[in-house]
C-alpha cells in the first residue's frame, strides 16, 4: 500500500481507527497500522544487470529499439505468400534463395515463388507466411510441394516489435528482478540499471537463557535459533544484514544494542521479550527510545508483538519486536515484517497469493483470530491439491516450520474446518 503524506506518529494513524485496539488487534488491522507507518528509504545505485538480479528496479526501464528488430521466421521452412497457398491439392513452388539467422535474403520474391528460410531469419519483402519444412512434400534443390490446408497466410510470422515496442515501458520501477527480467534488460541492450539500494537490517535476540553456538548449554538455557531462521528470511528479501547476536535481559546492554542498531540499520527485528513475562527489559527500553505500539495480535502463533520508530543520536530506525517463540517468529516475520521491509525496498510487493485447497483432515479452529498451520500440500489421485497439517502445532515446535511446505492460513473469522472444506494456503518455495 502507498501513501501520499506519511503520518508523523503511530498515536496519529490509529486515533484514525474506529475500534483500535492493541490488545486485541486483527491481523488485518495491524498489517494497515504498519503500512501506513513505513515510508520507502530513498537512495539508487547503478549495477551491471547480471548484479541486479533480485534488486528492486529504481526507474521505468522504456525499450529504445523494437523487438525483434525485423518480421522473422518462427519456424524452419520455406518463405511465400499467402497468395500462393493453394486452395485444394498441391502446389509445386519455385527455390529462388535461402534466408539464414542474421543472413537476410534480399530479392524480390515473385508469385510461384519461395525462399527457404531458417526460425530467426527475416522475412524477404513481399512474403508474409512460412510453411514447416515438415508439412512441405517433395522438395527438391529448386522446387518444394505446397500442400493445400496446413497454414493460413500470416502464420509462422513474428512480427517487429511483438515482443517489445520502441518507446513503450518494458519494465516498472518496483519490479524486484527475475530471471527473465535480465533476459528482457539483455534483448533491449540494456547492460546497467538503476536499481533501490539494498536495505540495511539489524537484528539481534533477547533472552538470559539463550546460548550462541559454540557455547556450551548450560541447565535450562536453548541455543538462540531465531537469528539462524532471521537470517535466511532475510537474505531471501536481498537485505544487508548486521547480526548483533544475544542480547541479555539486561537493561543498559538493551539499550546499547538498540541505540547502535539505531544509528546503524533503516530496519531493526529483535525477537523475544515482548510478551507479559518478567525479567523483560526489552520493551521498557523499546518505549523509552521512540514511538512504539505494543500489540496483542488476534492471532495464533504470534499474538504479542511491538512495531514503531526509534530514535538515536539523530537516527531513526523501523522497529518490529516480534516474539520469542521460533514458530512465532518466522508467522510474524512473513506476515508482518517482510511486507513492510518491501515497501521500505521500495519494491512493489503485491500480497502473497492464497491458494485454496481441500483439507484432507478436520482442524480445530475458533473465530477471533487467524490461525497460521502448518502444511504440507499434495496432489491426490483425482489431480487436485489438498492439504494436512504437519503433527503437532506448538509454536515452539521450529520442525513443524521445517517439515511443511506451506501454510495454512485460516482465516479470522473462520470456525472449524472439517475434513473435505476448502482452507487457503500459501507456499513456501516457488521457482527458485
Ligand atoms: P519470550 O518471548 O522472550 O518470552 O520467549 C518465548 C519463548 O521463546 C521462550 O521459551 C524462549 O526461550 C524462546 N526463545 C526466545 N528467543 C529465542 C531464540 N532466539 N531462539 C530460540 N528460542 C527462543
Ligand atoms: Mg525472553
């Protein structure tokens, strides 16, 4: 979503908001808050198109030649008129020549009369149709039979310009770039483009039981596993990361790493010490840094969770605190964060696309909130796709993340699914 004029204050956009709520906020709503909250940063550089690949295009890329530059042949075969198909039999035509790939023929092409022609070769003047080689009968050095019924004049033409017209935008800024994007950049000549600069991230995890790896795993404590997940969603998204490791329940460490996150990053993630347990620091020093909401989003996994900006020595950054949980991270992570840090790429991220699917399974389910399963989606023998949860669903359990490949997304407002229903779904992995 793009706005006009960004608001000044968190405080602003949700005194717009009817029945705002930030202990009971639907997804939806939240997902609002934040996109009118983040502005795009504002800053481009130029690559080589091979280094652009999965950068944001920062300008209109407009063709400056037609592609193809001329009408070529589609197929191997023999150049003619249409005139000269005939309307019952055979046609026996005369070979006055051969068009190659980037060899034009360049004769006048008479009635009775063909040019041999490879796929890519222009068209001779005065030809508008190719007959396949394999349709033609008794073909000679000089002569091949045309019979009646196989192509209609115009047929196996590729005209100037189909693929991409002089003048016309071939690419939009915004677009994240594919393969196909730097094929398309290539056939228009195109060796640079201007592209968004790459968006810096910090992030780090808050917790005294959490242990990096490397150190030994002392009675009670996990190894931090959040910053392993955050990491590869993050380079997925193409941001450059600064990895600020653990950071203990400590007050004056919080704040320390919050400032230098700050100062250093456009984007801040930390994850846990958002929810209402003790011995959290972490959103006293969030709250006394800058405009920070404090969620309680309707939602499973998820539901406690703090977005704003902070500020320091004159920085400011776009803070998500997300929860703890592993499971939960990587829900509010996909849902809520990468949405945002592609606007602030200034990249044009339409939502991720909701496939529905049967559930093969029932799954417990109350209105009031929306439910992140996860999935593992199959064909069945009628050919159609249906989905089954992953075994158990704690939003503790990261192999729950690991064994799916996609997520069921149950909606708000939905009630219990029954084995046979239709639920929505939303891949993981496309075309990598
Ligand atoms: P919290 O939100 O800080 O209350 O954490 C909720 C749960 O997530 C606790 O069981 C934590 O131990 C666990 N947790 C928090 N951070 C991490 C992390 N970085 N890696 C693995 N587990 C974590
Ligand atoms: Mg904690």
């Amino acid at each position: 979503m793009t706005h006009a004029s960004s608001p000044s204050s968190l405080h602003d956009i949700v005194s717009c908001m009817s029945d705002y709520d930030p202990h009971a906020l639907p997804v939806t709503k939240a997902q609002d808050i934040i996109a009118q909250f983040i502005t795009p940063v504002q800053a481009i550089e130029k690559l080589a198109i091979r280094q652009a690949l999965g950068r944001v295009l920062a300008t209109d890329i407009v063709s400056g030649i037609d592609v193809p530059a001329h009408d070529n042949s589609a197929m191997d075969g023999y150049a003619l008129n249409g005139s000269d198909l005939p309307a019952t039999g055979v046609r026996d035509v005369r070979i006055i020549g051969t068009a190659f790939a980037g060899r034009a023929y360049h004769g006048d092409v008479g009635a009775g009369e063909c040019v041999r022609i490879m796929t890519g070769a222009v068209m001779p003047a005065s030809c508008d149709t190719v007959i396949p080689q394999e349709f033609t009968v008794n073909a000679s050095d000089d002569q091949v039979g045309i019979p009646a019924g196989k192509v209609r004049t115009g047929d196996n033409r590729r005209l100037k310009g189909e693929d991409l017209a002089n003048g016309k935008t071939a690419l939009q800024r915004g677009k994240i770039l594919r393969p196909a994007d730097l094929g398309l950049l290539a056939s228009l000549g195109v060796a640079e483009v201007p592209v968004q600069r790459r968006l810096r991230v910090a992030f780090f995890s808050t917790g005294d039981e959490l242990r990096s790896l490397g150190e030994p795993l002392d009675e009670g404590c996990v190894y931090d596993s959040n910053r392993y997940t955050l990491y590869g969603m993050l380079s997925r998204l193409g941001c450059d990361m600064i990895d600020m490791g653990v950071i203990k329940d400590d007050p004056a460490e919080l704040e320390a790493a919050f400032r230098s996150a700050c100062e250093n990053a456009d984007a801040i993630i930390t994850s846990g010490g958002v929810s209402v347990g003790a011995a959290d620091y972490t959103k006293q020093i969030m709250g006394k840094l800058g405009d920070v909401a404090f969620w309680t989003i309707g939602m499973r996994p998820g539901r406690p969770m703090a977005f704003g900006k902070i500020h320091s020595q004159g920085k400011s950054a776009y803070l998500f605190g997300l929860p703890g949980n592993p499971v939960a991270v990587m829900v509010t992570f996909y849902f809520f964060a990468r949405q945002a840090l592609l606007h602030m790429m200034g990249a044009d991220a339409a939502p991720l696309p909701l496939i529905p699917v049967i559930s093969k399974t029932a799954i417990r389910k109350r209105p009031g909130r929306t439910e992140y399963q996860r999935g593992i989606l199959t064909t069945n023998t009628n050919g159609e796709l249906e989905v089954s949860v992953t075994g158990s669903q704690g939003s503790g359990i990261l192999r729950s993340m690991s064994e799916a490949n996609c997520m069921i997304v149950l909606q708000h407002d939905q009630d219990q699914v029954s084995a046979g229903d239709k639920v929505t779904v939303l891949l993981f992995d496309g075309m990598l």
